[in-house]
C-alpha cells in the first residue's frame, strides 16, 4: 500500500473516531464523581421545565446545607463542565445546582426551535428551575449565584 492510500487511510479513521466520540457525548448522559457521605449528594439528570429538558447536577456533602443554584453566564456557556476544578469548597458547606440553561450545554437538543428564546423565558426557567429544586430538597429558599448574563437573568428571577 502506498504512502498517499495509508495517510488517506489514517485520516478516514481519525474522522470517524472523533464523529464517534461527538455523538456519544451528545446523546448519552456525562457523569459526576460520587461524593462519600451518609446524606451527601451528587446527581446529574434532567428535569421537564415548561416544556423542554434541562440538565441539572446536584452536589453537596450535606443534603441540609442551604442550596446554592449556579446561574451560568453566556449566553450558552454552562459551568456544568468546569464544577469539579472550583466547587468542592463550596460543597461541603451547601448543596450546590448546576444547571445548563435552554439551549446551552446537555440542555441544547438539536432539533428543538428556539427563534422563542428571550430573557423573559430564561427568567421564567430559572423561577421553575427554583421551585423544583426548593421542593425536591426540601427548602423554603435557595441562594442565587450567577455570573455575566446570568447575573441579569438572576436579577429578574429575585424579583
């Protein structure tokens, strides 16, 4: 075999490979390392919020340590990816919600229409967003911490 039809060869493979690995990332579920702990958590899943599917990661040593949900910036850059290089500090004071907004991260489905996304539909996210997670854990009130975009999102959220 020639030198020209083994680099052919080569590349036809390194495509497909990286096309393989594109499409398991996209259809199945990325994970998160199990926290030790009687009442810790650490889960990643999706919950139904108006209509649409949005991916969620909890984590915390303590399941009554107060929440914390993570309102990302962007739009379309989730800290679903970048939690375990900076939150574990704050995980073992309270339990903390990742969550990849409409449209951006595990929350953007590819065949879904979005010429509807507006600021006013992210607000309304995150306050069903909240209510979900006050109730699954159990807690009155949660804590806001958002940054860039989210920051205005989170501020329309606070009321």
């Amino acid at each position: 075999m020639s030198f020209k039809k083994k680099t052919i060869k080569f590349i036809s493979c390194l495509i497909i490979a990286i096309v393989a690995l594109l499409v398991i990332a996209l259809l199945f579920p990325t994970w998160t390392s199990k926290i030790k702990g009687n009442n810790s958590i650490s889960t990643l899943e999706q919950v139904k919020i108006n209509g649409t599917n949005h991916e969620i990661m909890i984590r915390g040593t303590n399941q009554n340590n107060p929440v914390v949900i993570v309102v990302h910036g962007g739009p379309g850059s989730p800290e679903t990816p970048y939690a375990a290089k900076y939150q574990n500090l704050l995980e073992s004071n309270f339990t903390v919600v990742n969550y990849d907004q409409r449209a951006s991260g595990k929350s953007y489905h590819f065949f879904e229409d979005y010429s509807n996304l507006s600021t006013d539909l992210l607000v309304d996210d995150l306050l069903k967003l909240t209510d979900y997670i006050s109730q699954r854990l159990g807690k009155d009130k949660v804590i806001l911490m958002a940054h860039s975009s989210g920051t205005y999102i989170g501020r329309y959220a606070s009321g």
